[in-house]
C-alpha cells in the first residue's frame, strides 16, 4: 500500500490534483457563467457577447501564453501564471455592475481560463512519455470532477441563486493556483543555436504532418458545434424530459472519463492518426444518427460514442503533437489547436447551428457530419503518410 507522502510525491498525482481543480471549476464556469451574467442584469443579446468576448479571449491569449511557455526555463511558471491571473480576474467579477466592466472580465477571464488548457495537456503529455505514467488517468480524473462541478453548482444556484456560480468558481479558482505550484517545476533543456532550431516556429510546424492534423482535430472537435449549443434545447423540443437531458450530458462525460481511464491499455497499439481518424468516423455516425431524433432509450448508447468523437481525437492530437512537434514547441502546438477547435471553427459551428437549427429542429446534428467527415478524411491521409 502506498503510503499518503509517496502518492503525493508522484508527478501523476500532481497533475491529477491540478486537472480535478481546474475541472471542479470549469463545470460551473462552462454551462452557469451566463447565468451569473443574467444575475447581473445583462440582457440576452449581451450574454451573448459575453460568451463571444470569452472565446475570442482563448483565441488571442492562447498562442501568447503557449509562447511564453515554451520559452520559459520552466513549464509550471506559465501555468501558475494563468491560474493566479484567473482567480484575480474572477476576484473582480465580485464588485462588477457595468455591463461594459462584465463584458471586459468575460473577455479575460475567457482568456485566462481556457489558455490554460493547451499548457497543462502539453506538459502533462510531456511528462507521461518521460515519467511512463498514463496521461489518461489524470485527464479521466479532471473529466470526473468537471461532472462534479456541474452538478454541485447547479444544486448551489437552485438553493441560492445565481450568484453561487461566482463563489463556486472562486473557490476552485484558488485551489487551481494551488495545485498549479505543486507541479512539477517541468524545467526546460537550452535550445541550442545550431540547426532546425534557428527555423522560425511556424515553419516547424507546418511539417511532418501537423497541419492535416491541426485541420483534423479542429473539424472534428468544431463538430460537437449543434450538441454544445443546442442538444438540450432540441432534445427538450423532442420530448426528452429535463432529468434525462442531464443523464444524457453525464453519460457521455462517463464514457470519455472511461475511455481516457482505459485507452492507454487498450487503444494504445493504435497510432495518433488512427485515433484521430477513429474520432472523426464515430462522429459522422453520431451526428446522423442524432439528427434522426431517436427515441429516448438509444439516445444513451448513442451518447457513450462521446467516447470516440471527442475522447479518441482529442488524444490523438495529443499523442500526434508530442510525436511530431519539437519539446520546445510542445506548448505552441496545443495552443494553436485549441485556438482552431476550441474557438474559430466551434464558433463558426456554432453560429451555422444555430441556423441549422431554426430551420431543421433536431435534424440540425446532420450538418456536424461534414465537418467530422473532412476531419476524419485528414486524419486518413495522415495514416497514409504514416502517422
């Protein structure tokens, strides 16, 4: 039996108590910020700004502190960076009335928040290859707590109002900057002068393949566009019941902390691009099959597909990524994919959802198969090649 002190010494641990913070926070953030904007007094038409200000945060910020990351001397310092910049900028939100002030910490704390991710995901993936630990336990761990977290906010804001978001988020905010100085300090080699290390970053990484994968991995993710934004509001419309849309959304959270908990036994033979190409397959069928308006009861098994169409790309990246982009690239890389799937191509999903949905209801999640479709098209040409 391992004894508290060398469990908490391991590397795996650190990372698994920085992902279930971050998580137990980000599952109120997610779903509840725009309720904390009503709370304020913000009208539809602003939340709505609100939530573009956040994204449009991820996208500018990421690349910049992915940049500083892999130039640092070590990894942790950016990561502590954002986190402490993320428990201030929510310190401010406390005091916060002007719609104008609130659209402004949307914007930052969207940046502050979601930059993080491409940081952690490229020095956890780094250190599992180096250390022989499996990425996947840790993120399995954060996936749990995000369930956690959207679960215990929403019991919060039905006993308390609105305004428990704000403390919520805080509270998990500061046990994320905690757990971020108890990483690993991840520190970084010297870049040497001579060689390909002389060539700028962007040509580095529009070789081996990166682009087919960068273009891959944001089509698919961006695909999941209609079921972020308006599974709940279409299946509602079908006759789901409230309860059961809640188990739907927990189910597919189930079976990815599943997938990401069992991958590295199973699907480990599988290359990065096959697991990319897998993810984007899955999620054609999952998409037509949504948009068919099944009945309640293959609605679940079809959820558990989240497994594949977000689970298997999202690690295929990763895997792809810490294969094919240099250490001292490891960062940017993550952040240029995060910036691509996570905020340009899942806005410009989701606005054509929202399209797709005033016209065709619930037949809508058809038009995510064809982005999944080319997704998983440039994933088989990375096989192809060899990836």
């Amino acid at each position: 039996m391992i004894s508290p002190a060398r469990l908490f010494a391991r590397i795996d641990t650190r990372f698994a108590l920085f992902y279930g913070a971050f998580y137990l926070g980000f599952g109120a953030y997610l779903p509840y910020m725009p309720v904390w904007y009503a709370e304020r007094g913000l009208s539809p038409e602003l939340i709505g700004l609100a939530a573009g200000a956040g994204m449009i945060g991820r996208v500018v910020v990421a690349p910049l502190g992915a940049f500083w990351s892999d130039r640092a001397t070590r990894r942790r310092d950016a990561i502590l960076a954002f986190s402490t910049a993320s428990l201030c900028v929510f310190l401010a939100h406390i005091p916060a009335v002007n719609p104008l002030a609130i659209l402004v910490l949307a914007g930052l704390s969207g940046a502050a928040v979601t930059g993080v991710i491409p940081l952690v995901d490229a020095f956890a993936m780094g250190a599992a290859r180096r250390e022989g630990f499996a990425f996947g336990v840790p993120r399995a761990i954060g996936s749990g707590l995000f369930v956690a977290g959207n679960l215990g906010a929403g019991a919060l804001i039905s006993v308390s109002g609105g305004e428990a978001v704000l403390i919520w988020i805080l509270a998990a905010a500061a046990l994320t900057a905690l757990a971020a100085a108890l990483l690993p300090e991840g520190r970084i080699a010297a870049i040497s002068e001579a060689g390909s290390a002389k060539a700028p970053p962007l040509r580095i990484l529009l070789v081996a393949g990166l682009p087919l994968a960068f273009a891959a991995s944001a089509l698919i993710q961006g695909a999941h566009g209609f079921y972020y934004a308006f599974s709940a509001l279409a299946w509602s419309a079908d006759g789901v019941p409230a309860w059961a849309i809640g188990a739907l959304w927990a189910t597919g959270v189930g079976a990815e902390i599943v997938f990401f908990a069992v991958w590295n036994r199973f699907a480990r033979p599988w290359s990065p691009a096959a697991m990319l190409a897998l993810g984007g397959g899955v999620a054609v069928i999952r998409w037509a099959a949504l948009a068919l308006s099944p009945p309640l009861w293959l609605l679940f098994p079809l959820q558990t597909l989240h497994a594949f169409s977000f689970g298997a790309s999202y690690l295929g990246f990763l895997r792809y990524a810490a294969d094919h982009a240099p250490e001292r690239l490891a960062a940017t890389a993550q952040a240029v994919n995060s910036a691509l799937s996570g905020g340009l191509v899942l806005a410009g999903a989701t606005f054509a959802s929202g399209l797709a949905y005033a016209v065709l209801g619930t037949a809508g999640f058809a038009l995510m198969a064809i982005p999944a479709a080319l997704g998983a098209l440039c994933a088989l040409w990375l096989v192809r090649r060899g990836g």
